[in-house]
C-alpha cells in the first residue's frame, strides 16, 4: 500500500467514513454505511483494516472518551491534515496502542460486511 501522503484522493473518502465510526453517537448505525464506502474503494481487506487501525483511529480515538465529544462530523480538511501530519512521524512515535480494541471491535463489524458488499457487486 502507498503512504498515505501519496495516495490522498483514493484514502479520502476511506478516512471519512470510517471516522463517522468515532462520533460521540451510537457507532452501530454508521456500521452499514462505513463498510459501503470502504468496499466501494480500490483497497484490499487488509488494507482497509491498516487504514482504520493506524491512520484513522489513532487521530480519531480520544472522541470516544471525550466529555463532550464531536458528534455532528469530523472536518474532513482537518481529519485529511492530522492524518498525514501523524504520517510523517516516525513509526515507533506514532503510538498505535491506545484504545485498540474498540478498533479491533469495529473492524470485526466492518470486516464480514465489506466482503458481503463486494461478493454482491460480482
């Protein structure tokens, strides 16, 4: 998979759905939607799971603990900025770690409906 600076236009639309996932509403009715655009794009599974793992939850995690988190939508100029601005660092800085298994939760909603969607589009 490209880096992430490099591949901006096709991630784009992957990073904003998946961050309609971290909203402080319930997540469970962004599930269906998320995976739609996800399996829409050009991205193998694993792929799409290393998008949601380390690009858009590491940026994304602190709503789901925030008091009064964001729950309207994430800007996506400044989702798109914080996203490459933490690809720049260097991998053993970008600490992945935190609150990973709500990640690891919604890839596992995520994943079988992805590959639903794609076995139905042939």
């Amino acid at each position: 998979m490209k880096p992430a600076a490099g591949d901006v236009e096709a991630r784009a639309a992957v990073w904003l759905a998946y961050s309609r996932l971290y909203l402080d509403t319930d997540y469970r009715r962004e599930v269906h939607a998320a995976a739609r655009d996800a399996a829409a794009s050009a991205y193998t599974e694993a792929e799409l799971r290393a998008i949601l793992l380390h690009e858009v939850h590491p940026i994304l995690r602190s709503n789901l603990v925030a008091t009064a988190g964001v729950w309207d939508g994430f800007d996506p100029a400044w989702l798109r900025a914080a996203i490459l601005r933490r690809s720049r660092r260097p991998r053993w800085l970008r600490l992945d770690g935190c609150l990973r298994r709500q990640a690891e939760h919604l890839w596992r909603l995520l994943a079988p409906r992805i590959r639903r969607l794609r076995a139905a589009a042939g």
